[in-house]
C-alpha cells in the first residue's frame, strides 16, 4: 500500500498543492516535508492519515482508531484560507483507493452557485455529492471490497508517529523505572486488530513484544541434543551433554534484525544483546558480555528512544501482520512521521537515520523535519536519494 499523488487547495496556509510521490521502479522512495512553521506540513500527513484511518475503519469496523465516517484532522470552515470559499484535499493510495474532503464556507444551499474554484473533476464531484444543507463533505472510493482493503492491512505496516509522541524518561516517572515486560493480550476477532496506525508512546508495548519475541525465540525456535563427549580416552567412554541449538526461523530473524538497529543507535558494533529480567523483575535490558549496558529500556536517552520506537514499531507492527518474517528490505508499507528529527542529535540525524530508513526499502516513509543535515545527509547512506539527498517537498509559509 502506497500513496501516489496527494493535491490541496485553499487549506490552511495552502493555496495550491499537488505532489505525485516519488518511486523508483516499484519501490517508494522516500518523501521529506521541509519549510517554515506554519507552512501546512503537518496539515499534509494529517490528509495522508485520515485516508490511512479511511481504509482501517472498513477493514476493521469493530476497533477503528477513529468513529466511521470521522477524521483525524478536524474539518471546520476556519480552516478555509483567507479570501476563499471552499477548501478541498485528496489523497490517492496505489490500489486505486482513494478519499477526498471538500469544506464550504457556508451550507450549500445558501450559495447560488458553485463557489469561484469548483471546477476540476474532484472538487465538482464532491460538490454533487454533497446534501443542500451540508457544509462539509469526505468521500472515499474504492473501499467497497472489505476483503481487499483488509488485505492491504495483512500485508503491510502501516504507522503514523505524530509531532507529540513522548515516552517519560525513567528519572521523571518511576512507573517507567521499574516498567515491566509481560505477554501480549491479543484478541482475534472478525472485525477486529491490535494493531494502531496513530502511536504516540510505544515503547512499552513495543518492550511487551520484545518479550515475547526473546519467549518463542528461546522457546520454539532453540531445541535441545545430546551430544557424545569423551570423557576416557583409554576406555573411549562418553558421556551425553545437552547442548543448545538455535532453529532459524520467524522469531530469529526479527530478533537479529532488533539487535542491528539496537546496535546502530547506541553507536555500539559489539555483541550487544537483549537481557530479560528475572519473573519477578522482567525488564528488558541491554547487555555486552557480561556486563549491564542499559538496566531498563525506559533509561535509554530522548533521541535513542525516538529512533527505536520508530523502527521497532515497524517490525511489531508487520509482525502483528501474521506475515513470516525474513528481512528487513521484504517490510512494506506506509509510515508517517511528524518531525522525524525530535530529540535527535546531529550524528543521529545525519548518519544513524538515513542507513535505518535505508534498511527499509519498501516502506514508504513520509516525514516532516527541519533538519536541513537529515535532509541533506551523506549520499552514501541511501541508494535512493536524488543529487544527495532525500527527495524534498519544500512548503512556503
């Protein structure tokens, strides 16, 4: 599931927009929003979430994240540019789905005839649509096939991170100190998923999976054998010692590719690995040999917290999929990100950023930042960057 074309008019700051998202052949390639405050680059995602959300209400109409029929971005006419009569968005998905927004000033009633603007196809055809008494008006197409839409969702991750996510440091909420790991409690109900586009604080679920990740790797996929070892060489007398072997499977390879984006973000290339508390005290930790590294997750900084929780929400949220699992670069979907730069410092944003988006291929990532060294970052860290640098959107207040 990709977007493929996004166009506003008269919405906020925006007068005129239509972007046509970036591929190379198949793949999506990365789209970045840079421009001043209050230019509308949040104004864009929040088009490209509610069609998300669209899509989510009819594949699970038991646990949408917003009521049918809603949006994530309030529609009000204050939202109208200035000297306007009308604003309109749409966004356009690869699977030919689509949804569209149109906003009037007043009820359509009360205007003799359609507003100065209401002449591309889209726009006149929400107009039509739309009762005498209406002011606003969302449609979507494309979604009457519930099978194929919650098909998008089966084989795809699908994440919005906003502008607010926060996790408390563990020095200012002593609940997050002494978090602890448990088991998932997912239901499976027709209708129904676990899984949440909008995430504003993961890390304790995504600490909750990691748990359970550490539990099938150790349980399911590592088997005991015996194996002869001599213990008298004249007598040729052995004994049978039980020795740990690891199965490669599903929960093994996400583990591994855990533990390289662990790696990259704590800036470490040793065997870093993950440590899990005793039954009474199950914190996920990270260890080095022998040695504690982080007692507890929640003790990691702001910027480090930022980085995994992004990343490790998207191999949770595939894995909820139910899809096998086997790298990293097979990930597809959509992921939206609200100044992807918060917390990070200048290595984090330079270096360590680009090559985790670069271990993605398949995800579409759109994001804000006002980070002109994201942006610009290394040429080599992305063999999908255009002269250099992420392919940009740049919004004029």
């Amino acid at each position: 599931m990709y977007t493929t074309r996004i166009q506003i008019a008269n919405y906020g700051p925006i007068e005129r927009l239509d972007i046509t998202f970036p591929f190379d052949g198949e793949r999506p390639k990365p789209l970045v929003l840079v421009g001043p405050n209050g230019s509308g680059k949040s104004i864009v995602l929040s088009h490209i979430v509610n069609g998300l959300l669209a899509a989510q209400q009819r594949a699970y109409p038991q646990s949408p994240e917003v009521e049918s029929g809603k949006v994530y971005k309030l529609r009000s006419p204050q939202y109208i540019a200035p000297g306007k009569k009308f604003s309109f968005a749409r966004v356009d998905f690869k699977e030919k789905l689509w949804t569209a927004e149109l906003q009037l000033d007043k009820r359509k009633q009360d205007y003799e005839k359609p507003p100065e603007g209401v002449i591309d196809t889209d726009v006149r055809a929400l107009w039509k649509r739309m009762a005498d008494t209406d002011t606003s008006h969302i449609h979507s197409g494309g979604f009457d096939n519930k099978f194929q839409v919650e098909g998008l969702f089966t084989r795809n991750c699908i994440l919005f991170l906003p502008p607010d996510r926060f996790e408390d440091p563990a020095w200012l909420n002593e609940a997050n100190l002494h978090s602890k790991a448990s088991h998932m409690d997912l239901r499976h109900m027709e209708g129904h998923t676990e899984r949440k586009i909008i995430n504003y604080s993961p890390l304790s679920d995504n600490q909750n999976w990691l748990f359970g990740l550490a539990y099938d790797f150790s349980v399911f996929e590592r088997q005991s054998v015996l194996l002869p070892v001599v213990v008298d060489r004249q007598s040729k007398g052995t004994v049978n010692v039980p020795v740990s072997i690891d199965i490669p499977g599903h929960a093994r390879r996400l583990y591994d590719t855990v533990l390289s984006i662990v790696r990259q973000v704590i800036a470490r290339e040793d065997d870093v690995r993950l440590g899990i508390g005793p039954r009474h005290n199950r914190t996920v930790s990270l260890v080095s040999g022998d040695r504690t590294l982080v007692p507890n997750i929640f003790q990691l900084s702001g910027g480090e917290v930022s980085l995994l929780n992004l990343f490790l929400s998207i191999l949770r949220d595939y894995d909820l999929t139910g899809n096998q699992f086997t790298q990293a670069e097979n990930v597809s979907g959509i992921v939206v990100v609200d100044e992807i730069d918060l917390h990070l410092n200048v290595r984090h944003q330079r270096e360590i950023l680009p090559q985790l988006i670069k271990m993605f291929p398949k995800i579409q990532f759109i994001v804000t930042s006002h980070s002109p060294l994201f942006v610009l970052g290394p040429k080599q860290a992305h063999n999908q960057m255009a002269n250099g640098r992420f392919p940009a959107i740049k919004l004029e207040a």
